[in-house]
C-alpha cells in the first residue's frame, strides 16, 4: 500500500509539473483578452468561438497509424550527411536598390526578402527544434552553416503566417524584437507577441482581405486553407494567411502553409500576376491532404496565382511528414517543366536577384 501511495504521488505531481508547465512556459504563447478579443470575436471568419477554414477542411487524421508509420525507418526522410548550405551575404542587401528584389532561403519558411528597399524576414525560425521545449521535438536537419540572427542583415520587417512553432520561434522573436520596426501577422497572434514583451506599437495583426502600407511596400493578408495553435486546447484560436507583398514595380507572394483549394485563383486574379510566388510545398501526406498541398498542387497554385516564377519552400529543414526530404522539388520541379512555369531552388543561404535565377539541382 505504501508503494503505491508513493507512485499515485509521483505520477500526480508529474501530472501537476506538466500542467504547470503548459500554463506558465512563455513559448506556449498568450491569450486574446480585451479590444484583441474583441476584434476576434467581429471577425466574419471567427464562428462558434473559433476561427474558420475559408473552405470546407477536414482534419481526420488516424493518430495511431500516423505515430507507427512517422517512426517507422522511412528511406532518406532525413539527410545522411549535412545539406551544403552557403553563408548570408549580408553586403548584397547593403547594395540593392529600391526596385530590385533580391531573396535568400534559409530552409523551410524562413525567408530574408529585400523589395522596395526594405528587408524582410519571413516566419523566423532559428532553433534548433520546431517545438514547445528544447529537448523534444522535430529537430533541424545538419547544415555545414547554421544560421544565427546576427548572421542577419538589418531587419525592417517581419511576417508571419501563422503560429505553429515551425513558423514562429519564441526565441527568435525575443532576439529581434527591440531591432526590427514592426511585426505583421494575422488576427490573433499578437497576444503572443504581446506575451513576449514585443511593444505592442510594432505590433500589426490583419484579418483577411485586409491590407496595410508600410514606406513603400503594400501587404495584404490572404486567405489560406490550414489551422493554428501552439498548446493541447487553442487550435483555430488564432487566425492563419498568407501574404502579397507589393512594392511600386514588384509583385511577391508567399503562401504559408496551405491545402490546396480555388482561393489561389480568386488571389491571382485580384492581386497577380506575381514576379515570384513562394509555395509551401513540403510535409503533405496522404494522411492530411486538406491542409498541406502535394507538389503537383503547389505547381498548380502557382499557375493559379499567374507566378512568373514559382519558389517551392517549406521542405528542407525538418521531418514533420513521411516522404523523403528531397522528393518536394524533385515533383515540383518535375510538374513545373510539364506547365512550363520557371522554377527556383536556390541553394539555402544563397542570395539571388529576379534577374538571375538559380538552375542548380543541387539537391540530387
């Protein structure tokens, strides 16, 4: 009896640790209270106390089978040897002009764009773990470069898609917040932000449809078809988009995380054509079809958004899916040839300009 008494204690005070931790840990984020709420709540895309795909989106998802299979061996889910990555070259972003766009990809969703004259970050993450603690959780693939924030250029802005831990990063957010002048992200996730002691003045959270100015560039929050949440009980609590960034001669999107569905047409035909579109195209599966996109349907949102050229991101970092972590550019690439729609890969870390394209199929 004594024995047991002592293990029902232990695992109810583990039990009470993991609770206290899920509530206190800052990564885990904020919640909406006060005008935040409020704004929430008057969203047409908010509904019966949570925010709504634009489409209909199934999410039945076999836990079970999806655990066996996830850790099953799998063939080249993850790279043998470290993915050769190149450094930032900071000086680039230094020299570019106000018209000129100019990209570096530094794996998955993390972006530094410079277009109108100001540097943009996109969905920063630079730990080593897309995940709610250091020690568990998917963790990065080997580079011969990893990138840090002073790596970084000087950075203007930074966008966010949505608030998955693969897409925003709480200690990259409390590295950059007293440097980089405002935040954009969509309905929401400022209570995160907010939470992490992010000024609240740089702090922009856009519903869909809507649009801001920022010195010379426009962007517009745009529907996308995914889910948020970063803790067991808040999915759908914040909103998810994607994003036009228009400057006075250039048209870029870039999509998050999205399943496929018309929404990219009704994009293209309101804000296109694109000088270059950045397309999730990476951790889909036959087990979740309706939030992620295969690479044949990222090609074809690409064409849908009247890209010039199309970017497939979101794949080359982490295992979050059960393909191999090279067959997302090898399909879209493979598509892409077929609509004759121009693609890019660039390697990641590598800084190249809409004039100059990357060819290397350095993946292989």
């Amino acid at each position: 009896m004594k024995k047991l008494m002592i293990a029902l204690i232990v695992l109810f005070s583990l039990v009470g640790a993991f609770i206290l931790y899920f509530r206190l840990a800052p990564q885990m984020g904020g919640k909406a209270k006060g005008k935040r709420l409020e704004r929430i709540t008057a969203s047409p895309n908010f509904k019966n106390n949570f925010f709504q795909n634009p489409v209909i989106t199934t999410m039945d998802i076999p836990p079970g089978k999806v655990f066996k299979d996830f850790f099953s061996k799998g063939i080249d889910r993850t790279p043998v040897k470290p993915i050769i990555t190149l450094p930032i070259n900071k000086g680039l972003y230094n020299q570019a002009v106000n018209d000129e766009v100019i990209i570096t990809w530094l794996g998955h969703s993390t972006l530094l764009i410079k277009t109108g004259g100001i540097t943009i970050l996109t969905d920063p993450v630079f730990s080593d773990r897309a995940s709610m603690t250091t020690f568990f959780g998917p963790k990065k693939f080997d580079y011969t470069n990893d990138y840090k924030l002073e790596d970084l250029p000087p950075i203007d802005i930074v966008i966010i898609s949505h608030d998955h831990y693969d897409h925003l990063d709480y200690r990259a957010i409390q590295a950059l917040k007293k440097t980089v002048k405002k935040f954009f992200m969509p309905l929401g996730v400022g209570s995160h932000f907010e939470r992490w002691g992010v000024d609240p003045e740089k702090i922009v959270e856009l519903d869909w449809w809507e649009s801001v100015n920022y010195q010379n560039i426009e962007l517009i929050a745009t529907p996308t078809r995914h889910f948020t949440g970063r803790k067991l009980n808040d999915r759908f609590k914040t909103l998810w988009c994607g994003w036009v960034i228009k400057s006075e001669k250039k048209s870029l999107y870039f999509s998050g995380d999205s399943g496929y569905w018309d929404g990219f047409k009704k994009i293209g035909d309101k804000y296109g054509p694109f000088d270059i579109t950045m397309i999730e195209c990476g951790q889909y599966s036959p087990y979740w079809p309706t939030i992620h996109m295969a690479p044949e349907e990222s090609v074809q949102a690409a064409l849908d958004l009247q890209s010039k050229a199309a970017m497939p991101i979101h794949w080359g970092k982490f295992k979050l899916s059960l393909h191999s972590w090279y067959e997302p550019p090898t399909r879209f690439k493979a598509k892409a040839e077929i609509e004759k729609l121009p693609v890019v890969i660039p390697q990641i870390g590598e800084t190249f300009s809409l004039e100059n394209l990357p060819t290397i199929e350095w993946w292989k």
